[in-house]
C-alpha cells in the first residue's frame, strides 16, 4: 500500500536527489551522512523497526514508515536539517509523541521523519505575565509538573500525554476547553522553522503579550496546521491561575437527549462550569469495567467546578436543579483529589476502554463539532445511526463546545467493515456540516478528511489554502499527502 502510494504520487515531485539510483523513495547512503553530520550518528536511524514505529499514530490509517528517523538536539540543528531535506527536495515529517488520531505522521512520500522529544527544556517561566515558553519535547503533563507549586497551570488536555507543540500543531483541546478554551486561545506565540530553514517567530522574537492588531495573525496560521507549513520549535503558552477550589460530578439520566439537554440548559443559564462531559451507556460499561468504577450503566454526565468555596457551592446547587428538572439521578459529587482524578483519569481513558471491549482491533474516532443549540439532535441521529449500522463504537464527547466522538472499534483487515465505519463517518460529517458545524472539533484533518475540509470551506476557502501553503512550502515538502 505504501508503495502504491508513493508511486502514485512521485509524479507531483519528479526530482528527488536523495534517492539512490533506481530505488525511489530510499535515501542515498551520501544523503543519510549528511543528516548524521548535522545531529550526530547515534541520532539518526534506518532501522526498520523504528522507521515502522514512527510511521503510525494511534489512528486506524496503515503505517507508512519514513525513510529515516532523526532527533534533532536543538532548533540550529533543526534549521539546518530543514534546509538539507530542502536543497536536496526530500519531505519532512514532524513528529511529536505519535498520540494524533488521523494519520498525521504517516509518510505517505516518505522521507525524514523529524522526531523532536530530545529537544524537552521549559525554556522560560513569566509568572506575573502568566506565560510559559516550552520546546517541542515537552508534554502538557510534564509542563504541570513542573508549574505545580507556582499556583498556575496549563488546562489544555487531550486524554493523551501528548507533546505541547504537536498539541499546537493539531490545535488540540481537551475536556477543559468549555472554561478555558483550546489550544487556538491559549498559544501567544510559536518559533517555527520554515520548510527552507528560515527561522520565523510568528508574533515577534521574545513577545508574550495578551492581545495584538499587529498585521496578520501568523501564530493562527501555525495552529492546526499539521505539520504542512514548518516544524514548531517552541511554543510560548498562556497559563492560568490554578483554580482555589475544585469538585467533580457526576450524574446519570434516563436518556441521551435528557443529558444532552441539561448541558444546554446550564450553558444557557450561564453556569461557569470547568468540564462538562457526556459518556453514553456503552461507554459507561466499558469506563466501569476497564477504569474499575461503579457508575450507573446510564448516559452520564461528568461535571468539574472550579472557584473560591462559596462560588463552588452556588455553582453545584444551580447545576443539581438542572439536571434533575432533566430526570438526572445518582447525583455524586468527588470533593477529594484523588477521587476526582480517579474520575477524570476514566474518563481520559475512554478510548483505550472502549477499545477492550474488542481486543485486537482498532480505533477509529469521529469529531464533529455543531452549534450547541444542535447538539442534542445530531447526537441522538449519531446514537440511532450507530445501532442501525450494526458497527461496534461508544459516543462520549466534550459536550458543553459541541464536540463529541463515536469510538468504533474496527478489524483493520476486514476491509468491509473498514468501508462501513469509513460510511458512517462521512455521513456523520455531512450531517455536521448541515447543521453548521464542522467534520473536526480538535482532531484534524490529517489524511482522512481532506474531501471533508473542501466541503467545509468551500472553493474558494480552500483554493486560498493552496495558495498559503504553496508559498511557504513551494516544494510540497512538508509531511505532503495532509490536510490539502
Ligand atoms: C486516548 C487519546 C485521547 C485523545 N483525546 C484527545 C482530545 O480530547 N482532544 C484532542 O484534541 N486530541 C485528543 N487526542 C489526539 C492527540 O492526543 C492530539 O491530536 C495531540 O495534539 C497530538 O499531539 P502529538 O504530540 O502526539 O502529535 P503527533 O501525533 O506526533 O503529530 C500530530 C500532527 O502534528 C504534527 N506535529 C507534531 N509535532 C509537531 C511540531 N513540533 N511541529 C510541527 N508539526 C508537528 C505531525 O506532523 C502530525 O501531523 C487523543 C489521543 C488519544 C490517543
């Protein structure tokens, strides 16, 4: 398949000068040199079995590995690989822990694959401007580590311990999003090398200022980019003060709409919640039996408040009178630490349980996001769907932004089956897109969703992409086959 790929797409790039001579796609011994005097011999790697591993995320797409693996030590060694990889018109791969669910480092033209968790230093912390700057080998749960005693924290959080750049890459989020945003709010600032080895900071060298009208907005640009445009080098985040107070909830209720409902009800009602998470009665059983918990086998909702004690206390009082008014029972509150992150550590690991249920498979995650007031249809038409389709899958998502994921379990060598969940996502997709929402909520694109995205901004939206793309990566070098 790999090689179908490659030799259906080596058209689009006639030259590739690293290649050795009669085997496309393979680097010339002269070329694999040259990477090792920039990081070092011990830094760079053919070896199959780590090509293979770099060449597949957690998603269902099939591994394609790159040419080469290596790990650059610093963003001087990172310029002058880009300008190698360049000048010699080989495609570069940024890797960051490998978590993305849509194929994002698979390389589909092989190539370098840039793996940059040697380069993990939290390179300046500005408590009073609520700012930190990090190197892309750093992970979020690493950062609040290292900010635990500071009073301040990072409240983005994919369920993976994903790496802090390639969360900006994918412009990831998370169950706190509904409170303190994504990753598009919350990076001030990127240092990104371009596909040439030009080094650009998108807001200015050094800047970490809260707002800004100074030209075009290039940090934005960077999120979600998805590795197409440059390799992030360092990410200069905005932290938050760590919460006074924190209590979990969680309650069940007698149908999907019900919960769904109540979301709406206390967003409307303008209810300061930190998390607000919907787990339907599949994915409950799967959270009680992998997570070890003793929920109601019923669509719940996991809530998280945060606030000076009183404020907590308005909040947890307003919150119960709405969910009940919706017919929610088995109201339980988690003042204690640990019992509120054994909560949100099943949560976290929804996926992987839903995943258990049918060993030897894998997963396969939609994420559509729709207008909050649409929520509850779609999400019940997702239900209805699912049943009828006859697929195995669990819907859980971050309800309170409008975003959820139906989890199915799929035999990746049963290519039917393959092309029945692959059906059910588009139709999910289009239906999202109707109703004014978007195919992805905090995935990406990756290589799935392309025809997704042209649906989604058009013509002309995605003609102005190309454009963009095409003049900061005119080759076509960065992690090609992704987003466009
Ligand atoms: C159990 C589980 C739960 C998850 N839950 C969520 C969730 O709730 N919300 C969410 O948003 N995501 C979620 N994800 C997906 C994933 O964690 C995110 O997409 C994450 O942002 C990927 O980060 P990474 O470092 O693993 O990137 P990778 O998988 O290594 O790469 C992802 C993409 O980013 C590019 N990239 C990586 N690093 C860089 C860099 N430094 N510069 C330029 N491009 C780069 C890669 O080329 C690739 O295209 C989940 C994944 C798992 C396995």
């Amino acid at each position: 398949m790999a090689s179908l790929l490659r030799a259906a797409t080596w058209g689009l790039f006639p030259w590739r000068g690293y290649c050795s001579r009669g085997r496309k796609g393979e680097l010339s011994k002269g070329f694999v040199e040259a990477l090792k005097a920039v990081v070092g011999s011990p830094h760079v790697s053919t070896a199959a079995v780590v090509r293979e591993h770099h060449g597949h995320d957690e998603s269902v797409h099939r591994c394609q590995p790159p040419d080469a693996v290596v790990w650059p030590q610093n963003v001087e060694q990172v310029s002058r690989l880009a300008a190698l990889c360049y000048s010699q018109g080989v495609p570069i791969i940024p890797f960051g822990t490998g978590t993305g669910l849509e194929g994002g480092v698979c390389a589909v033209q092989g190539g370098v694959c840039v793996n940059l968790t040697h380069m993990d230093r939290i390179l300046e912390l500005n408590p009073e401007d609520f700012s930190v700057v990090v190197e892309p080998g750093v992970t979020r749960k690493a950062l609040n580590t290292h900010l635990r005693d500071s009073g301040l924290w990072f409240p983005v959080d994919p369920g993976a311990d994903a790496s802090l750049c390639g969360m900006a890459a994918t412009g990831a989020s998370g169950t706190n999003a509904v409170r303190y945003g994504t990753m598009r709010d919350n990076v001030l600032n990127l240092e990104v090398v371009l596909p040439d080895g030009r080094l650009l900071h998108t807001a200015g060298p050094g800047r970490h200022f809260r707002k800004s009208a100074a030209g075009y907005n290039l940090t934005g640009l960077f999120v979600g980019s998805e590795g197409t445009l440059g390799l992030i080098t360092a990410t200069t985040l905005r932290l938050h003060p760590a919460p006074e107070a924190t209590v979990a909830a969680t309650c069940a209720f007698p149908s999907v709409q019900a919960a769904v409902d109540s979301t709406v009800h206390i967003l409307q009602a303008a209810v300061p919640v930190a998390r607000i998470e919907f787990l339907d009665e599949i994915t409950m059983d799967a959270c009680n039996r992998y997570s070890k918990l003793n929920c109601s086998v019923a669509p719940t909702l996991f809530l998280e408040f945060h606030g000076s004690e009183k404020a907590l206390e308005e909040q947890l009082q307003r919150a119960e009178e709405i969910t009940q008014h919706h017919g929610a029972s088995h109201f339980s509150w988690a003042k204690d630490a640990e019992e509120r992150s054994r909560l949100w550590q099943a949560r976290h690991n929804a996926w992987y349980a839903v995943l258990a249920l049918r060993p030897g498979c894998k997963g396969y995650s939609t994420d559509v996001c729709v207008p909050i007031s649409r929520l509850p249809e779609i999400l019940v038409q997702a239900k209805e769907d699912l049943n009828a389709s006859g697929l195995t899958g669990a819907t859980a998502g971050h309800v309170g932004d409008g975003n959820f994921h139906c989890m199915l379990s799929v035999d990746p060598e049963d290519p039917e089956e393959l092309r029945r969940v692959k059906a059910f996502a588009e139709r999910l997709s289009r239906r999202a897109l109707a109703l004014h929402g978007t195919c992805t909520g905090e995935h990406g694109i990756g290589l799935g969703k392309r025809q997704l995205l042209q649906e989604e901004v058009g013509a002309v939206g995605v003609q102005t992409m190309r454009q963009l793309k095409a003049m900061l990566d005119p080759q076509g070098l960065m992690n090609p086959g992704k987003v466009l």
